[in-house]
C-alpha cells in the first residue's frame, strides 16, 4: 500500500511540474511575465530496522514519496523589445511599476504597456487592464490634455515642454521571491517580501517593454524529463497495484 502512495506523490509532483511548463510556454511572449519554477521536498521517512551480517541492526530510512514544497518566479530581466509607443515602459535593472486596482489594492508589475485613460474629464496614466499607474506620492498619474510629447527620463521623471509633471515610483523588495502572483503579470507584497522600497539602481527606457524570460529551449528540456518521470511514476503505480491485488488473492 506504501509504494501506491509514493508513486501516486510522484504522480502528482510531475503534473504539477507540467502545469508549471505549459503555462511558461503560453507566457511565452507575455509582457512582463516571469518564468515559474516548482520545488519539492521529500515526504516524511519512517525508520526501519535491518539486520545485517554481525547481526547488529542497520537503521534505514524508507521514503514516502515527495511533496509540493513552493512555487518561484525567476524575476531576471527579459529582452527589451522596442515599439515606439510613447507609453510604453520598461525598467532596466531591479524593480516593479507600482498600480492600484479599482478596488484599491496595490499591485507591482514589469509590464509596461500603458496608456491614456479616462478620469473626471481628463485623463491618467493606466494598464491594458485599467489599473492605474501611482507616482511617487502614491496618487495616480494625471497627463496632460494634449497626451503628446511626453518623454521619460532614466529616472522615471515624466515631463512634457511645459517641464516635469510626475515621476513613476518603482518598488524593490529585499525577497522578491516572496511576492504573492496575482494573475499572469501582476504581484502582491506579503509578510515574506517586505514591504516596498525605492529602488534606485535602474533606469526607465521608453517605447520599449519587456518581453518574458521565459527560455523555451530550457522549457522543452524540462517538458521531455518531466514526461519520462511521469511516466515512470505511472508505471511504478500500476505495478504496485498489480502487487497489491496479488497479495489480496493469496489471502
């Protein structure tokens, strides 16, 4: 009955692994996404005693399979991609855009692809989700009524002409692996992340976004493995089931 658990954990961890791979591959081209990795840790072992030649015994430890211990981003920077779009951001270095959601939850995202939406008559800076962008100062980003000539400095500082008019607050996190995934492309600060600070270290490049990290020659190497161990986990399942059903004839 043991080996039917074990391989059954097997099972279970190379599907959660599979996940994992497709929804990279589906990101592939996705603004802003961060590739996902899996990691597990062996289950509880229980202690067996083994006699050996001298008759003294051997402790041995007998594993019970694995279990899902954590899911990571892998927040190294993707290849700029450049479009021209005035609106369209990307950060070189460390550091997420700062947007708050209707309901007023702030969020922290890579992806850059903003634009021009509308607000008591005049307009802000917001996401292909209507997110909007906050500034320094926390508040959203009002533009200006002409929503032309706009220019980012390597700062953040946004200006137009008639000079500066807000500057894009950037977030780091002393643990970002400990950010909270929220959708594709979005995270939420937790306990583990700490809260945000300003990051310095960085700079803003316009008419550009940053496209995923994810790496699909690494992706199908991971794909091919995890099918075989898949499938060696199936295999060792069904013979512990043809086992099982053997000794239950014999009784």
């Amino acid at each position: 009955m043991q080996a039917i658990y074990t391989a059954g954990s097997g099972l279970a961890g190379q599907q959660a692994r599979l996940d994992t791979i497709a929804a990279n591959v589906a990101n592939a081209n996705t603004t802003g996404y961060k590739s996902v990795r899996v990691d597990f840790k062996d289950a509880l072992y229980a202690l067996m005693d083994s006699p050996v030649s001298d008759g003294e015994a051997n402790n041995l430890l007998l594993g019970s399979g694995v279990v899902l211990n954590a899911t990571g981003s892998d927040f190294s920077g993707g290849p700029l991609i450049e479009t021209g779009g005035p609106l369209d951001f990307a950060i070189r270095g460390a550091g997420f855009f700062t947007v708050r959601t209707p309901e007023g939850e702030i969020l922290y995202t890579r992806n850059g692809n903003f634009s021009a939406g509308r607000f008591d008559g005049g307009s802000c800076l917001v996401t292909a989700q209507g997110y909007e962008v906050l500034d320094a100062e926390g508040d959203r980003i009002a533009l200006p009524e002409s929503g032309s000539g706009i220019s980012v400095s390597d700062e953040g500082v946004l200006s137009t002409e008639a000079g500066a008019f807000a500057k894009l607050v950037i977030a780091a996190f002393s643990n970002p692996n400990g950010l909270s995934a929220v959708g594709e492309t979005y995270y939420a600060a937790t306990e583990t992340s700490g809260g945000p600070m300003a990051e310095e270290d960085l700079s803003v490049t316009q008419g550009s976004l940053e496209n995923s990290n994810v790496n699909l020659a690494q992706e199908m190497t991971l794909l091919i493995r995890s099918q075989r161990a898949f499938s060696l986990a199936s295999r060792a399942l069904q013979t512990a089931d043809d086992m099982e059903g053997l000794a239950n004839n014999l009784r």
